[in-house]
C-alpha cells in the first residue's frame, strides 16, 4: 500500500478541532479545524419571514447559505455568491433541514450562514458538520446530528476525507456525504470522478465510517460545553 500524501492511513481523517458558542450575536455557532479547512457557522431562529408570502404554514424554512471568504483559497474568490455556493447551499440546507423538528415551527424562518475561511477540499462537508453543531448549540429541538465527511480514490487506493492535493490526482474521485445520525440515514451524496460499481460501494461504507467518528466528535464537543448528569445516553 502506498503512502497518502500527508501520511495518513487510508481511513485516517484529518485533525478536528471545534467550538461553540464562539458569536455572541447568533443563538447559535460553531467554529471548526478540519486539516487546513476553517470554518465558522452560526445559527438564528425561529424568526419571522420576510417577505411573509416565503413563509411555509407546515414548517419553518431553512435558509442555508454557504460561502467562501475572498482569502479562504490561493486564488482570490470573488464574494459574489456563484453557481457553486449556491448548489452547496441548497443541498446543504435540504440536509439539515432533516435534522431539525421543522414541523414544531411553522410560518417562521431559521437563518443559517456557513463561512468558510481557509478551504483545502471538503469544505461543503465540513460547513455541515459545522451547521449541525451551531443548530444544536442554537436549542432547536433535533432528531440527530447530520455527520459529513468525503470519501473516495487517489492514487489507485480508496480514502478517507481527501485534501485538495489528493482531490488534484488524476484518478480521483470524492463522494460527499452526509449522514443523519444516530439513524445513518443518508441525507446528502455528491460525487465527481468515475468509479466502478462495486467501489461506489465500499467509498460509501468509508464514508459511514468516518460519519461516525465525526459524530463522536460532534457528541464531545457538544458534551463539553453542555455536560450531562447522570446516565444519559447520547
Ligand atoms: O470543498 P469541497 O470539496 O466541498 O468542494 P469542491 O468544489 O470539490 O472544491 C474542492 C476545493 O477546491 C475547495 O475546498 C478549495 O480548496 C478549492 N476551490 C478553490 O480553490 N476555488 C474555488 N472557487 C472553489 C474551490
């Protein structure tokens, strides 16, 4: 087996590093050390819509919004929300909504923004796992955590949780995915690259994997600002 290019092991995710609560002006956030990635989310809401004909009378509206820092990137990223950022947002905001009780809030909006300071590949992944904390740090009520990670293939063996150099290789492949935990439900799944059927399968299992590290350091990070007495089974 060869060598990842930073070292790791195959199923090695890079460091994490995470805390809450670091905005005083949002009900909720979470900033986040993933490798070189560095983002920040925060949450607010239920609040009213405007303009109210956006509001939904079955559920509140999640407003995701996604976006890089002009600095997060070598080459200068314009602050015009693109194609991109927007399809990150939409999907993203689908994602989450499915781990908030949204129904518990109907006619009203929840106001999540996910910005990215320092981006070296699975960002989207990231900013989710950020968001989910900063909704939990909000005191939404929750069915779980949503868990992202990216799996996929560099150089001719299947990883976990790619960097930027690795994404750069020339038979990459990385899968975005998101999970609702503790139910492992899939919630989001992109992918670029081309892959055989059976290694589709085995990225997704790695992809689990790692949702469930990521929740487990999700749950301590949650723990640790929020300690729980007596025997509580998160
Ligand atoms: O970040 P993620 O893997 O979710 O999304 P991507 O579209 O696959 O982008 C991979 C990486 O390309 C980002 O994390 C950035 O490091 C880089 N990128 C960039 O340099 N400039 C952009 N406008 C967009 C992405």
């Amino acid at each position: 087996m060869t060598t990842r290019l930073d070292n790791r092991k195959v199923d090695e995710l890079r460091k994490i590093k995470i805390e809450l609560g670091v905005s005083k002006n949002a009900e909720g956030s979470c900033y986040l050390e993933w490798g070189k990635n560095i983002v920040i989310a925060t949450v607010n809401g239920p609040k009213p819509v405007f303009p109210r004909h956006l509001a939904d009378p079955q559920k509140a509206v999640v407003d995701y919004k996604y976006r890089m820092a002009c600095f997060s990137v070598s080459e200068r990223k314009s602050p015009v929300p693109g194609k991109r950022d927007k399809e990150i947002s939409l999907v993203s905001g689908n994602a989450l909504e499915s781990a908030i009780m949204v129904e518990q809030f109907p006619n009203t909006l929840i106001d999540v923004n996910v910005l990215i300071l320092s981006a070296d590949a699975g960002t989207r992944v990231a900013a989710l796992t950020a968001a989910s904390l900063a909704a939990a740090d909000a005191g939404l009520p929750m069915r779980g955590m949503i868990s992202a990670v990216a799996a996929g293939r560099a150089n001719e063996q299947l990883v976990l949780d790619l960097t930027k150099d690795e994404e750069d290789t020339a038979d990459a492949v990385d899968m975005a995915c998101a999970f609702l935990m503790p139910q492992k439900e899939i919630v989001l799944l992109q992918m670029d690259g081309f892959v055989k059927k059976e290694d589709c399968s085995k990225i997704l299992e790695n992809a689990l994997i790692g949702a469930e590290k990521i929740y487990d350091i999700q749950k301590k990070a949650l723990l640790e600002k929020y300690p729980l007495e007596g025997e509580i089974q998160l």
